[in-house]
C-alpha cells in the first residue's frame, strides 16, 4: 500500500513519517531527503536551496517520476513533501498510473496555525545535533545541552515572524491541494493536536485496517463509510 503524508510546519509530520516507514517497512519517498542528497551532485539544486527557493515543480515531478521508474516498491511507499502544488498532484496521478500504482490514503496532520507556531518558535538546536523544546522536550539545564553542555540556538527559520510566513506560504500553496485530495475521497484528517504517540496510533489503525480488509478498494473512506 502506499500513502502520503502531509501537515504544517510544526505538525510533526517529519517525526510521523519515521515512525510509519519503520512500522510499516515502507520505502520513504521524502523530496527533503532527495534534495540534500542532490545537494552534493546537482549544481542547479544546491544554488536553489542555498538561495531559499522553492525547487520547481519540473525537477521535483522528475526527481520522484524517476524513483518510481527504479522500482523496488513492492511493500509500499510512503511520499513526504510531494505533492506540493495541484500541478505536482496532477503529475502523480498519470505516473501512477504509468507504473500501474495508486495511493491508498492521503493522511493531512492537521494542527491550527498558533498550536504549529507555538510547537516551532519552541524549537532549540544544539550543533552538536541534539535538537530541544522549551515545553515539551527541555534540556535539563535551560539553555545548556544535555549531551555536549554548549549553548542552544534558535534557527532563524524557527523565528515567530519567519514561521508566519512559512505558514501562510504552505497554507496558500496546500489548501487547493487539500481540496483536491478530498475529491478523490482518500483524503484523510488526522488529529495533529494530540500528542506523538495518538497521533501514529490514529494513522496506523488506519493503515492496519486497511492493509487487512481493503487490500483491494484502495480507498479508507469507502471502508469507514
Ligand atoms: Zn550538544
């Protein structure tokens, strides 16, 4: 079976997205893992990236259209952070279909914009990798690392004013993608208010129930409806 998972910034979605291909045994299909790693061969890529832009839709459909070409997806994928756009969405729709794959649900974590913004303005990292949150994962001594004692740092992209814009960007960008995936009935809305723990066992009893009985609809709605 194969998913997608979508969600705000601050949703929990990249942690989510782990849990799921471990639990599950899916192949990842994550464009921010894809892009760093083009990061290191690609020219055109690493300038887009260093400069804060977007990556166009061409290089994103043709980056994902080619790992779908590569096969060995027999258990399953799961795509994270495509698609983006409706044109994006539209793209995967025929190379499924050239590939004769389908998704079997679009999960969206859905949290409102001050729970997203509290959840990243919140967010400490340290450089030597261990990253924090001043309520829900504080370092013992404030400020200070637990593992390698330096000062914590706040990235700039985890700024109150930057995390806005970043919000009202995906929101302007995702909504039409939402309203297109609940066209298709496999959209599903996922609680992203709850904690880590609820939030995987929303999304994998659906998944369970779904690799057990709908083997063959493709569609999670159909089945609770
Ligand atoms: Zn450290």
């Amino acid at each position: 079976m194969n998913y997608i998972i979508m969600g705000l910034p601050g949703a929990g979605k990249g942690t989510q997205a782990k849990k799921i291909v471990e639990g599950f045994g899916l192949v990842h299909l994550s464009t921010g893992d894809m892009f760093r790693q083009a990061k290191k061969s690609d020219e055109v890529i690493s300038k887009l990236l260093a400069s804060g832009q977007l990556v166009p839709d061409d290089i994103v459909i043709d980056m994902i259209k080619n790992r779908l070409a590569k096969g060995n997806l027999k258990n399953g994928f799961l795509l994270d952070g495509f698609p983006r756009t409706v044109k994006q969405a539209e793209e995967l729709d025929l190379m499924l279909k050239v590939e004769n794959m389908k998704i079997a649900a679009v999960f969206f974590v859905d949290v409102c914009f001050d729970e997203a913004i509290k959840r990243i303005v919140g967010r400490r990292v340290c450089t030597c990798g261990a990253s924090y949150h001043v309520d829900f994962i504080p370092p013992k001594i404030e400020g200070k690392c637990d593992i390698c004692g330096k000062d914590l740092i706040q990235r700039d992209d985890d700024k109150e004013d930057v995390v806005k814009n970043r919000l009202e960007v995906y929101e302007k960008q995702t909504r039409p993608l939402i309203d297109y995936y609940k066209k298709t009935k496999l959209f599903v809305n996922i609680d992203g208010s709850k904690n880590e723990k609820e939030i995987f066992n929303q999304i994998s009893r659906l998944m369970i129930v779904n690799k057990i009985t709908v083997k063959n609809t493709g569609c999670l709605l159909c089945y609770f409806a």
